[in-house]
C-alpha cells in the first residue's frame, strides 16, 4: 500500500517512500532494536518477553489462548515455551477441568523476572520518544491496521 505526498502530483505507487508496509517494517526492526540490550539483561529475546507479559498478567492461561493473544500458531509458539521451560521461567500443566487442555504458570524464577522486568517499558517510552497521547494514539493506528488486515473481509477501495 503506497500513500499520495500531494494530490495534484502523479505519485510513483512503488517508490519505496510512498509505502506504509515499509515505514511499519522499519519501525518493527528498529523497536525490536531497541528492546534488546534491556531484555539482553532479563536474558530473554522480544518473543520470550511477550509470552511473559501475557503470563505475568493472566498465570494459568492455556496455550491454545496464549497463541490468540499474541497472534502465533502452536508451531511458534511451542519452541518458545519449550525455551522458557528450560529456562525455569514456566511451567506447563494440564488443566483441572480438562485434561486435554495445557495450561502455563510462571514458576518462582519467572515471578522475580517480573519484578526486573518493571522498568522496561518506561525505558522503551524514553527511547521512542513523543508523549503518552502521541504513543497512545500510535499503538491505536497499528491495532486498527491489524485489525483490518486480519479481518478477511475485503473493503472497497477507489483506484
């Protein structure tokens, strides 16, 4: 998708500038960029941090939930637990109610990574700069663009 500088001029709809999909790309790599040495110290990579964000908030979680949250599929997302098993960060269980359904605890060493892992986001706000509105409003614009993207249903569009 290519965006139009000015309406009267004729815009190149493949010059690399005119395109949304690259200022995203970038704006991931450079974000992802960023998190590293702060998560280098908690020794877990951006995927790993996302799972124990989830986990810190929702312990208990099945897998099957976990992987909507956080929009990987179960072939993904296994090796990543099977890294922070190893790790003794998580633990996976079989649920109460189900026994078919696995279901994932944070274990004693993953609840002190928590409190390490507290000054991370104020350290990403500082790096990216802009107020709490500008970055409220962006997050709003890349969940808006998900959302649409990953709706399946086509919407109009005047060429």
């Amino acid at each position: 998708m290519s965006i139009k500088n000015a309406p009267e001029q004729a815009v190149n709809p493949l010059a690399l500038e005119n395109q949304v999909c690259f200022s995203l790309y970038s704006a991931t790599n450079a974000m992802i960029r960023a998190y590293r040495p702060l998560l280098d110290e908690l020794s877990l990579t951006y995927p790993q941090y996302l799972v124990m964000m989830v986990l810190w908030k929702e312990p208990g979680i099945s897998v099957k939930t976990l992987g909507e949250k956080l929009h990987l599929d179960s072939g993904t997302l296994t090796p990543l637990l099977k890294r922070l098993e190893a790790k003794e960060l998580v633990s996976r269980g079989r649920s109460e109610l189900d026994e078919r359904v696995r279901v994932l605890h944070v274990t004693e060493a993953g609840r002190e990574l928590h409190q390490q892992a507290l000054t991370v986001p104020e350290q990403m706000r500082c790096k990216v700069g802009g107020t709490l509105e500008d970055l409220a409003q962006l997050k709003q614009l890349c969940d808006q663009a998900f959302a649409m993207l990953n709706s399946g249903e086509a919407t109009s569009c005047e060429m």
